[in-house]
C-alpha cells in the first residue's frame, strides 16, 4: 500500500501553474491595470525640504577663525532647545502668517476645495474685522498636514518639509517658514 503524502512536489505544483495560466495572467493584469490607472488618476505630490542646524557655540568674530571650537555647556539641554524650536516651526501663529504672506487660500497647488467651502473669504482685515474662524482653521489644518517637521537630535538639526501639487509653492512654503521664523 503507497501512502499519499500531504505535501506537493515541485512537479505537480509546475504542472498547476501551467494549467491555470490564465487565470494567473489575468490577475497580473488586473493588478497592472489597477496600478497604473492609480497613477494615472492620483495627483503628483513634490516634497520642498530644508535643514537647519541649531548653533551650540556662540558665534562671534573671536571663533570665526579659530577652527575647532570646544562645545559649549548648553550641548546638554540641545535636545530641549531643538523640541522647542521644532515647535515654534509647527505653530499656528508662523503658519498663518506663511499662509497670508503668500495667499495660499488662492494657489492651486494648495487650496484645494477652499473656494467652495468658503466663498467670498477675505484674509485681510477690514475695520478690526477679524478673519472668518472656520476658514482659518481650515486653512491651518491643511497647511498642518502638509508640513512635516521632525527632530535630529543627534545632528542637533531640524529638517522642514512641505508637500503640495507644485514643486515651486512647495519650495516657496518652506523658505517662507524659514524667513517668517528669522524676523
């Protein structure tokens, strides 16, 4: 009496595959289709970063020349200071200034539905009029899920990326950041 054996040689597996090839090719070209309609239909995202490295040394015209400078004492609390920093580059207040600067509420690679949402908006103030809340915060929260800001603690750097449907408004957004921040 031969036993049957539970496991599939390699044999009857090939001899599966070739019977069944149709049906392989046609999954694999579903898949391809479905993929490269997925291309064809999502919009094009560009990432713009920057980096900016946090100074630990003071900087005056004494260590311009001096080569290597000794680290000072405040090497300790960097990683506290690169958090705060990277906090301050995430705020409301420096992204709604980013965002009335260069009137993203009109760019097409930002605004997304906004001017249907919110038709007639206006961003600058009129008489002590303030901006319409629910328009600022729509803005905010978008402005916030395309801007990443993230630590490097051991480079003691903190890298800025903003992602949006056109590459230069992506790079316009982070140097903007950078500036708002530096005044």
């Amino acid at each position: 009496v031969r036993r049957q054996s539970s496991s599939t040689s390699l044999r009857e597996l090939g001899e599966i595959l070739v019977r069944r090839r149709g049906l392989i090719f046609a999954i694999e070209g579903g898949l391809l289709v479905l993929c490269l309609v997925y291309c064809l239909v999502t919009p094009k995202q560009y990432d713009a970063s920057a980096r900016i490295e946090m100074r630990t040394t003071p900087a005056s015209s004494l260590t311009l020349g001096a080569g290597e400078n000794p680290l000072s004492a405040s090497i300790l609390s960097a990683p506290m200071m690169l958090e705060t920093l990277s906090d301050v580059f995430r705020s409301d207040r420096l992204a709604w200034k980013v965002i009335s600067d260069l009137k993203l509420y009109d760019a097409p690679g930002f605004r997304g539905d906004f001017a249907t949402r919110f038709p007639g908006f206006r961003a600058e103030t009129q008489a002590g009029a303030a901006v319409d809340p629910e328009a600022q915060a729509w803005l905010l929260e978008r402005f916030d899920k395309q801007l990443h800001v993230e630590t490097l603690p051991r480079k003691l750097l903190i890298e800025i990326r903003f992602r949006s449907q056109d590459p230069a408004l992506s790079a316009l957004v982070v140097n903007t950041l950078i500036a708002a921040y530096n005044r």
